[in-house]
C-alpha cells in the first residue's frame, strides 16, 4: 500500500542530507528509520528511547552487548536503530565514523550490533525476538575506537580487517555478512562509555562490500527507504506512545503541508483526519489506537509523498478472549478415550498455550489431555503478557489409580461426573463380580469389604443420560483402569 511519487527523489535525499543540521535518529527499534546504500546516511545517537527494547530482566548482557558504565542504565544509552533490505544477493558491510561536536574533538565511543536476517512474510514481531533475547548479534563491536571508526568489513583508517569480536582485540571490525535478496537486517548504535550529559553524538553510516561495489543503488532495496515511517509496528496495551516522524522522508525540511490520516479497520478507507499543517511534522500514537495510519507530504518542489504504517496494539491475553472448545470427553462427544481440547482465540494476535504447567506449543490443539480440572496458560508471543491460569473441566475416567494413602490418586471416581445427569458407576473385578457402585459423591478406595484389593485391571460401567441435539440419550460406557500399589 506504500507509494512514493516523487520524480526527483534522490535529489530530494542528497539535498536533505547535505544541508541538514539536525539529522534523524530514531532510538527504539519500532520506529527503526529504513536506509539504503546508495548515498551516506548521516545520523546522531541521541537518548534512549521511549521503550526498552531489550528486557532489563532478561538482557544485561547479551552476545557482543553489554551495559554502559552508568550502572543504572540498561543496555540501552543514546542509541540509534536503523532496519536495511537486501536488495541482491552478495556482501554487505558497512563503517560508521564518528564525528565533533564542535570543534575537532570527537567525544563519542560508538558501538553497535547487527541482528538478521530476518523474512519480513513471517508475522513475527522482530523486535520483540531481538529485546528478549530470542535473536542474538550475528555481528557486533564494542572495542575502543582509536581510530573513531567502527562497523563490518575493512577499517578504512588503518585497512585492519574485520573479525569476530573478541574483547581485548583493539579491532573495532567485524567480518562480512552474506545476504540474499529479500532478508531485513536491523543495526543497533549505541553511544554507550561517554558524553551521558543526553548531547547528540554525530555520526555518519557508509555502507560497503562487494555488493555495494557492483552497484551501490541495487545492494539495498531502496524502497525500503520510501517507507519512511518504518515496517509495521507491534506494540502492547500500555506501552508509551509511538512518534510517527515525516521529517524522515526524502523531502527533509523542504515541507509545505503535512495531512495525516487514519483507517481504524485497515479497510482501505482512511475515515478520519486527524492533523493538517506545515507544522505537522510529528504525530503521536497512542495505545490501544490501533490502525493503518498515513502521512501525505506536499513538498516545496510540487511533488507528493506518502507513507502509511500498521500499527497493532495487543492486550495480555485473558479467560474471555478464548473460546475453550473440549472436542472429546463423555458430554461432547462418543469418544471416551483420549479425551482433545482446542482453544479458539476470539481476537487477532499470536500466542502459545502451555496446559497444565507443560511446554509451550503454538498448536492450539491438545490431544490425550488428562481428565478432570485441567489448567490453561496463554502467552503472548508478541511480549505483551501471560493470562493468568485458566482452568476447564474434562469429564472422563483415569487410568489408573494408586490408593497408598500419599493423598495422590488414593480413590478413582469419573471426573467431572457430578455433571452428568443420572450418574452411575459400577466397578467389577476380572471377573465379574461387583465391588463398588458410586455416584456424584467420593469414590472408590481400592478396597472391598475392608480389605485392599490386590494389584491389577478393574472394569467399569458407567450409565448417564446425554442431551442430543435436544433429546436425551441414555449413554453406557464400559472401559478398566488399573489399580497400582
């Protein structure tokens, strides 16, 4: 749904480039401002953005990355994030050099790490994998940079080839990527052993390698870049709200009007306006406001520029956002054994069940699920979450059971069977001979007559009445279960 219509664009980005004195930064990863190889990318990093993009809880240290020497500070200090497409396939690098403030005195210790690839036709919430640690560096630095060069590839100061990094090395380059067309990579720069007065530290990104070589224009997806308010954003109930730039488009500055708009439904209908103005530079998402928002740009060179943005904003999962559907058991169906449950979710997200303390799967199907009062957990894989423990009845027979006074499985009973209606059990040895009728009340100890039955399979009968599509069915079960000592 992207469009760019802008017939001097590239003259459009070398001019904002050239003459700005404030350039871009974004400094959390959702927001990451999308670059291209075909001309230097000027930059600062500048705070620490709105949102931790890595979990303090989980992250203090993490591949390459490590916290600054302001002990409470995260990981995160004056950063930066940019996101790059591959447009061929072939070697990416890239050199990010430092520059004064003012004067000649460079001030910055500028770090960085590269996270990728990733596929963009996935779904997944890339930042979200990269700030809890699901998505390690495949390429990072924090050496000391003598030569106030960093970044992938060759140091063009000192011609010091890139390698993995190891601490203590003094070589502030790592190896070459490999990309194959298509694969979205995102940089993270941080600013992280000086200059903590919050200034902006310049900076500028070069990118290289024999990709870049071959044609400087095709190495990255240059339409990445006309998607200048970013990829899609997924973002939870309660986070701090999201700054939508226009400055960040190739028309720079040079803006005479600004309309943003907003589709709730992502519909195709934008129904409503929400800002118009040459001072509209900036608009302010907050949540639960999810939609498709757009920005049009009216350049002072009569050319056009729009931008559009998904931004989806998820709630920790609850009991009511699920339909919990038993598919087997002796109320829904003629399947006594294994007894299946799903778990239907009534609103759009991505999420991972855990039943009863178990693994966490993304299938939201469970076979062979216990009988009895079985226990729910609903993540949000998005990061936005976990339900609280949400509890549902399977009716249906154990087993086995082990009547050894431990309070575990010390009587066998139907689970559940004080739903049914017009319950009976009758329980048989091998051969035949009736040792227990139960109801909706306790159940069966194991003994007879006073005296503990032996090690061995037991038959049931079970008999309830069943509503049918409005008739009432009499139902008969006849299964065994072990009794184990």
């Amino acid at each position: 749904m992207r469009a760019l219509f802008c017939a001097i664009c590239c003259f459009l980005l070398g001019f904002n480039i050239a003459t700005s004195q404030n350039p871009p930064n974004s400094p959390d990863c959702r927001t990451a401002i999308p670059v291209c190889a075909d001309i230097d990318v000027d930059a600062r990093t500048d705070g620490s953005g709105d949102i931790d993009d890595f979990d303090p809880m989980v992250i203090t240290q993490s591949g390459c990355l490590e916290k600054g020497s302001v002990a409470s500070a995260n990981i995160e200090n004056n950063t930066s994030w940019f996101v790059f497409r591959a447009g061929t396939d072939g070697q990416i690098g890239f050199d990010i050099e430092s520059f004064p403030v003012s004067g000649t005195v460079v001030t910055s210790e500028l770090d960085f790490a590269l996270y990728g690839p990733f596929d963009q036709t996935s779904g997944q919430n890339f930042c979200t994998l990269v700030g809890n640690g699901s998505a390690q560096p495949i390429r990072c630095n924090y050496e000391v940079n003598d030569t106030h060069h960093t970044g992938i590839g060759v140091n063009p100061v000192d011609g010091r080839v890139g390698a993995p990094f190891v601490v203590g090395s003094q070589n502030t380059y790592d190896e070459y990527i490999d990309v194959i067309a298509g694969e979205i990579y995102y940089l993270f720069i941080n600013n992280y052993n000086t200059n903590f007065n919050g200034d902006p530290e310049p900076y500028q990104i070069r990118f290289t390698g024999s990709s870049v070589d071959a044609d400087q224009n095709t190495a990255l997806d240059c339409t990445l870049r006309d998607e200048f308010l970013g990829l899609d954003i997924i973002a939870c109930e309660g986070d701090p709200d999201i700054v939508l730039s226009a400055l960040n488009s190739p028309a720079g500055p040079n803006i005479t009007n600004i309309t943003w708009e907003l589709d709730a439904d992502d519909d195709g209908t934008y129904e409503t306006t929400l800002a118009s103005g040459a001072g509209q530079t900036e608009l302010t998402v907050s949540s639960p406001n999810s939609g498709r928002y757009r920005v049009t740009i009216e350049t002072t060179f009569a050319t056009i520029i729009t931008d559009d943005i998904l931004i989806t904003f998820f709630a920790t999962p609850t009991a009511t956002d699920f339909d919990i559907v038993v598919l087997d058991d002796l109320v829904n169906s003629n399947q006594t054994d294994p007894y299946n449950v799903e778990f239907i979710p009534l609103l759009d997200g991505s999420y991972e069940y855990s039943l009863n303390g178990g693994e966490y799967q993304d299938d939201p199907v469970f076979s062979d699920v216990p009988p009895g009062m079985n226990t729910m957990i609903v993540n949000d894989k998005n990061g936005c979450g976990t339900s609280e423990p949400i509890q549902f009845l399977v009716v249906g027979y154990p087993k086995f059971f082990t009547p050894n006074g431990d309070g575990i499985h010390d009587n066998w009973n139907v689970e559940g069977i004080e739903t049914l209606t017009n319950p009976a059990v009758y329980i048989f040895d091998r051969f035949g001979k009736l040792l227990k009728e139960l109801n909706t009340i306790g159940g069966w100890d194991g003994t007879f007559n006073g005296r503990d039955m032996p090690s061995s399979d037991y038959w049931f009968r079970l008999d309830y009445d069943r509503d049918d599509q409005g008739v009432v069915v009499a139902r008969q079960v006849r299964r065994h279960f072990s009794l184990v000592r």
